[in-house]
C-alpha cells in the first residue's frame, strides 16, 4: 500500500455502497471500513436508506466509476428486497469490471472461468490462500463443496478445479450428501446452516473449509451445538453466539478444521483488500 500511495501520489481507494439497515450486512461494512482503514486505504462508504430508488445507487456507483481516487468499488448485498429480485445484477453489472473487487461482474466470472488474470471473489479466493499457505495438496485429491451460490460456491469449485483437484459440486438436492462429503479430502461447508456437518459427513484426516456464519439464539438450538455449559452462559449474557456451518466436533475427525469467527471471515475482508490494492496496480500499469 505504502509502495502504491509513493507512485500514484494517493493511496489505493475503495468505494463501498450499504443499502438499508440489515444488520449483518453493517457489521460486515463496519469490518471492511475500519480494516480498509487500518491498512492504509482511502476508503469512502456511501449509506443510503432502504428505500432509496435504484436509480441513487446506480448513481453512487456511477459515480466512483468515473472517480480517480476509487481503485475498488463494492456494493454491499444483500440489497434491500424492495428494490426488485433483479437489482443486485443491475447493479453488479454497472460496476467498471477493472474496479470490481467483489468479483462479481459477468467480465470477471467470465475471466475466472477462463482462469485468466481478472478480479476474483473475495470468500473463495481467500480460501484458496489459506490452503496455499497451509501447504494444503489439491492436484489429484478429491475436493466437496457444498453450496453453489454465485458468490461462494461456484466460484470456489472453480478455483479448486484449476489447481487440479477433483471437483464435486453439492447442493439442496444432492442425495446422500453425508456419503459425499466423506469422500472429500478437502470439503468446503458454504450452505448457511448452523452446524449443519456432522463428523457423518468427514473423511478422518480431511482438511475442512468452514465458510459459514451462523447466529444462533435458541438455547436448543446451542445445546445440540456446544457440550460445554460455559457456552450456554456466554449465550444466555450476549443473546446470540456465532457458529460455522460445521458442527465443532469435527475437529475431533479433520485433519484440519477452519475456526469460525477467525476463519475465512477475516481472510475475505484481506482478500478485498488485496484486490483493491491490485486493481489500483493495474490502473497504474504496475501489473497485468
Ligand atoms: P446461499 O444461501 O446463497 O447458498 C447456500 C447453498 O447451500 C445453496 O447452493 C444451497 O443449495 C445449499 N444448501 C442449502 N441447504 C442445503 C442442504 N440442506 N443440503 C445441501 N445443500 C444445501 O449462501 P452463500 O453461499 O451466500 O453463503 C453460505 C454461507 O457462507 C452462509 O453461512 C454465509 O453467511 C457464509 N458466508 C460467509 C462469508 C465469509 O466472509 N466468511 C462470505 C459469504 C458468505 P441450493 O442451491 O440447491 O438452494
């Protein structure tokens, strides 16, 4: 970052769009902003209400497309329900692909598909780095993963596929999901489910992804989570706690489990980052 701001004369900048009052969504906002911050970045967050029209936010991404100072720009979703089952691909699809740190343009999908250099999605791309710097084999060795969103799953499959791995695609009509999974030698859990695999679905030594974010508020719903009375205390005194979509006794199984919170949650706020800082390189003419 420091090496850019000397070059460029500024520092890289990200443009971050929040529509309406989801909770989650500003928590996630809150993370990007202070980390965008803390690294350096020049980081310009537009709120607008929940019921702004289409045409507002359109004009907040217009504008950072058309801005110097923005490398990055990211529209938080989910976006409001009001404004139309199609609005988050109208709006994604404005987005200057080079500026696209989400990934999520069709240029870039495209470009992934292709594995040619491009912008990639945060969560998916963060994953790939975590199993990279654990050393984590992938040519040759089977991989699950459970999900196929546009924004995790697919994605994921994608890259897992061009290191070399032996891709299987999971999803709410996969039978005998359990068995599937525990052929996996690396399973990535991106299903939106509390503690949703079990030991059931985990080959014994398999490296485990957990992806998922889970708030869980029902003291039932913990029990069949957490053993531990300590956690149904910190419930009880916080209102809700975190989970991954793996179940914690997985850790007794997998060779290696990914904590949540700590996990891939951090690493998707490093990896936008990261692609804000690359695309501001490319701008600039410093990479390919
Ligand atoms: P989506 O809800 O978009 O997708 C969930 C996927 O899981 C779908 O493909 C769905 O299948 C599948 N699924 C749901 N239920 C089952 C089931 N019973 N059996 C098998 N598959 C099932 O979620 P996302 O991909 O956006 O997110 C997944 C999780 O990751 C969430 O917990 C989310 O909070 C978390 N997340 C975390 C991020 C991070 O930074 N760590 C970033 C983004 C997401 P189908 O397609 O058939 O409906």
């Amino acid at each position: 970052v420091q090496a850019f701001a000397d070059r460029a004369g500024r520092p890289p900048g990200l443009g971050i769009v929040l529509v309406g009052d989801d909770p989650a969504s500003h928590v996630y906002v809150r993370n990007k902003v202070r980390s965008g911050s803390e690294t350096g970045l020049f980081v310009d967050l537009v709120q607008l209400p929940a019921d702004a029209p289409l045409d507002e936010v359109a004009k907040a991404v217009e504008r950072m497309n058309a801005s110097d100072r923005h490398d990055g720009i990211l529209v938080q979703s989910p976006l409001p329900r009001a404004l139309g089952a199609d609005a988050a691909r109208r709006i994604f699809d404005l987005i200057d692909p080079h500026k696209d740190v989400d990934g999520f343009t069709a240029e870039n999908v495209g470009r992934l598909v292709q594995n040619r250099p491009g912008l990639l999605p945060c969560t998916p791309a963060g994953v790939m780095e975590l199993l990279r710097r654990e050393d984590v084999p992938l040519a040759g060795r089977r991989a699950v993963v459970v999900g196929r969103s546009e924004i995790v799953g697919k994605p994921m499959a994608l890259l897992l596929l061009h290191r070399d791995a032996t891709v299987t695609v999971c999803h709410s009509k996969t039978p005998e999901l359990a068995a599937v999974c525990a052929e996996a030698d690396v399973l990535v859990a991106a299903v939106g489910r509390a503690a949703f695999v079990t030991s059931a679905f985990v080959k014994p030594g398999a490296t485990v992804i957990d992806v998922g974010i889970n708030r869980v508020d029902r003291e039932d719903e913990a029990r069949r989570i957490w053993t531990d009375p300590a956690r149904i205390d910190q419930l009880r005194a916080k209102g809700s706690l975190l989970v991954g979509d793996v179940h914690p006794s997985v850790r007794e199984v997998a060779g290696a489990l990914t904590p949540v919170p700590g996990g891939v949650g951090p690493l998707t706020i490093a990896m936008l980052l990261s692609n804000t800082l690359t695309a501001g390189r490319r701008r600039l003419g410093d990479v390919g």
